[in-house]
C-alpha cells in the first residue's frame, strides 16, 4: 500500500524549510555563531551566490525528499492512530527528528568532535523545520482522506 499523500503540502513544507533555513542561518540570527563553530567563513570574498548553487539545489532536493517522506509517515501514522490528521502529523514529525535526526547528529557530531554548541544549533534547525513541515502537511491532509 502507498500512502496517500497530498504533493501540494509536501511542496508547501519545501518551501517552508527553506524558509526557515534561510531565517535560521542568516548572519543576523544564528549565521555568523554557526560559520564560527563549523569553521565557515562567510566573510570569504571568493564565496559567490555562483559557487553556491549546488548546495542549494541539493538542500531543495532533500528538503522535498524530507517532507514527502513526513507526508507519507503521517498518513500511516493517522491510520494507525486515527483522530486529528494535524496531530499525526506534529506527532510523527517531532519523533522521527528525535530518533532519526537528533539522534544521529548528536552521534556523528561526538565522534567527530564537534563543538556541542554546532549541534545543538543544527539539531535545534532541524526541529524547527520538521515542526513547520509538519504544521504545512497537517493542515492540508490528502484528499479524500479525511
């Protein structure tokens, strides 16, 4: 069985990620913390938005990867479950980014001997824009499912 999934919200939560990755590591907010514990200097004048664009295309790519992948978990996860398709959704998101992304972050990050500050700022990112995703893909539950 394929779930039902509604394409307009997983396209919606890409957008959303990016959003929020576009916010979340802007010099003014975590940006210039997150260049300094990742050793990226984003003061390089030979960085241009040219060199830039495979980075972006693939954060694209993987964002819709992410939100397709949540779409699809929250419909199984409201079958399951049954009750509100929003809370399935929220619900299925924070505990795939707990037992999935944080957790293998937080694993990779130790051996490689990351600052603890890094990970939690990009654990912190990733819940965010799992929990916006989900929020998107929540609201707009697939057609004919609900």
């Amino acid at each position: 069985m394929i779930p039902e999934i509604n394409y307009w919200a997983v396209l919606l939560a890409t957008v959303g990620s990016m959003i929020v990755g576009s916010v979340w590591y802007m010099p003014q907010t975590f940006g210039r913390r997150w260049a300094k514990l990742a050793g990226v200097d984003i003061e390089n004048p030979q960085i241009t938005a040219a060199q830039a664009w495979m980075p972006i295309i693939i954060s694209i790519l993987m964002s819709f990867v992410t939100a397709w992948a949540l779409a699809g978990a929250s419909v199984i996860a409201w079958h399951f479950y049954e009750g509100s398709f929003f809370i399935a959704a929220v619900v299925t998101a924070v505990l795939l980014w707990a037992g999935f992304t944080a957790a293998r972050l937080i694993t990779h990050d130790s051996f490689e001997g990351r600052p603890t500050n890094l990970t939690v700022i990009n654990i912190a990112h990733e819940l965010v824009t799992i929990a916006v995703m989900a929020a998107l893909i929540g609201v707009w539950p697939p057609a004919g499912t609900i």
